[in-house]
C-alpha cells in the first residue's frame, strides 16, 4: 500500500512537471508583445503599427500575439477622425489587436460614438498592459 | 530503508512544489507594478499619478504595489518647486511609493533640502526598475 | 524492479529540482537590461548612456549585461555623424552593446557606410527587444 502511494506521487510529480514544461514550450511557440500608446503623436501611432508589422512578419502573422493599447493622449488613435484610420483597419485585418481604455473615454467624455467602427474596448489600459506582462507578454512603448 | 528514502525524497519533492505554489500564489493574489517618470514634462507627471489612482481603483489601493520613481530630466516632479505637490502628497497618502533618484541629485547638484518634505530615496532610479522588474512588477512608463 | 523505477523517477525529479533552481541562480547572479532609443532626440541617447554607465557603476561591469537597441528615429544615434559618436565608441569600450536595427535601415534606405564603424547589427530591432525581454532582460525606455 506505502509503495503505491510512493508511486502515485512519482507519478503526480512526473505529470505536474510535464504540465510546467508544456506551459513553457507553449509561450516559446508564440511570442506575445503589448504595444502602448500613450502620445498625441502621429509618428508614434504609425510607429507603432509599423513595429507591429515587422514583428509579423519575423515570427509570422499567427505565430505572435501583438496588442496594441491606446490610453491617455494616445486614445486619439483609434478616435473617429484619427489620421490614420486606414491604416489601422489593415492592422487589425492582419490580426493585430488593437484597444482602447474605457477609463479614458469617461474621463475625456468620449462615447463609443466618438471612436472608429469596430473598435475593441478594455476598462483600463494600464491594467490591460499589467496583465499582459503577468501573462508574459513583452513590452514595447515605441 | 530505500522505501523510506524514496518516501523521504516523494516528501521533499512535494514541498518543493507546495512552496513553488505558494510563491505563484502570492505574485498572483498582489498586482505590482514600477511605473517610470524620466521626463522634464508636467503632463506626464500628472499622468503618472492618474495611472496609477486608477490602478489602485481597478484592483483596491491594498491588492496592488505601486512604485514611481522619478529620474533624469523626470527628478523636478519631486523636487520643492513640483507644479504637482499637492497631488503627489495625495498619491502617497493613497499609499503610492514615489521615489527619486540620488545619482541623478548628485549629477544636477541638487541636495534632499532642494526636493519636497518626506521624499524617498533610492541610490540609482535606473537600478531600482531593474530590480523591481526581477521581482516580477510590470513595467510603465507613461 | 518497481523500486527502483521509483527510485530512478524521484533521482530524475531531484534533478530536474536542481538544474531549474541552478537557472534561477544565474539569472540572479548576473543583472540584464536592455535599453530601447527609439527617438530622434540627442538628449534621450545621452540619458540612455548616462543610464547604461549608472547600471554598470552599481553594479559592476562584469556583473551585468546591458544591450541599448537603437531603432525607428532612434537610429540616428548609430548614424556616421551622430552627435555622440564619441561617447558611443566609450560605452562600447566599456563592455555595452550596443545595436542597431536593420529594417530600419532598409526603410530609411541607410547602408553600413552611412553608420559609425564597428556599428553591430540586429535584423529588427522590435524583435530584439521582445526576444531580450524573454530571457529575462528587463526592459528600459529612457
């Protein structure tokens, strides 16, 4: 009896280690990145598109996971007269994610009428950008 | 005899894990994070305190760390003459670390007497967000 | 038989056990950073210099290992007439890399001619950063 739960904890052991190493191989396979954008700056929105784009096309597109929040003054990206709107719908049809912080809307008195068609939504940017790096994503603030 | 050794080492082998759960745990159950301010601009100052007012709104001011530290051209939000004093008393009375930087002081020759009442200080801005992210706190910097 | 599977499965545990702490003691033991210039602003690349030179004063400079990727209009300060050339050629003597990124070059339709000798290259320098970041660099914006 002792030697089968010797054995039972060997093998709860082994599988707890084979479960830790698929967790490490899985985040190997895909790179993950979280992109801010948190300037009222053009450049640094197209900026950050076109470092998305790059990271695409080294890993290929569904071999990375890149999402792009916009807080604060960079909220005026994914406004509806934002200046490179195009731009952005071709960059989220390549399947980048791109979002924007609820927290600053209500603070700048914006409503979803206010942002571009189909635009995603997170309560907070900051928090967003937390979590993703707990998750294991990189950071990147271009 | 070998029974027992291997009882011992199945024992041993599971407090490991126990213990390497509870450290997962404990990252879990506390959200950190080390938020940068390097920059000679009042707007980013103000920023970094809304950023982190809403971290605290989004997880309670008691589930989460957070630490500002001010460096290089960043150091004048701290310092006596701040345009935000009053916000960074407010900030920390919330329960936010704001920290400045000694090397930076010493290069800008500046002395405690040159910064606000109560300011906390750490030997090198630049060192602490290192260490800070080796603790596992995300990174900002607004 | 069974015993001494058992016994085989708990010494390959063991080891397992000791070879990821052996992992976590060189992480500890050697301090990693690696530092983005992504500006066109003379003032952040001596503050990202300034900052590597603190790091390795605090540390030691055999004790750390700093990596400053230059892309974007941050590659400027890797360009022939930089206006740091020579405080560049000083960082790199003193054990920093330092690199720049060649999809920016491509874009900005810049050959190895029209950038500092010695320069060292990476083929984007987004990549670089995140892959940095996965081993465990932190990350630094100044």
């Amino acid at each position: 009896m002792k030697y089968v739960n010797i054995f039972a904890a060997a093998v709860a052991l082994s599988l707890s280690f084979i479960s830790l190493n698929a967790a490490a191989d899985a985040s190997a396979e895909k790179a993950r990145v979280v992109i801010q954008v948190s300037d009222a700056d053009a450049g640094k929105w197209n900026l950050a598109l076109n470092n998305a784009k790059n990271v695409q096309q080294a890993y290929g597109a569904d071999k990375v996971d890149i999402e792009i929040v916009t807080y604060g003054p960079g909220i005026g990206m994914l406004k509806i007269d934002s200046a490179i709107a195009n731009r952005i719908e071709d960059s989220k049809k390549a399947g980048v994610s791109v979002v924007a912080c609820q927290n600053t809307m209500k603070n700048m008195k914006l409503t979803n009428d206010d942002m571009l068609p189909n635009t995603s939504y997170v309560p907070s940017g900051v928090v967003e950008i937390m979590k993703k790096q707990g998750e294991g994503y990189a950071y990147l603030r271009p």
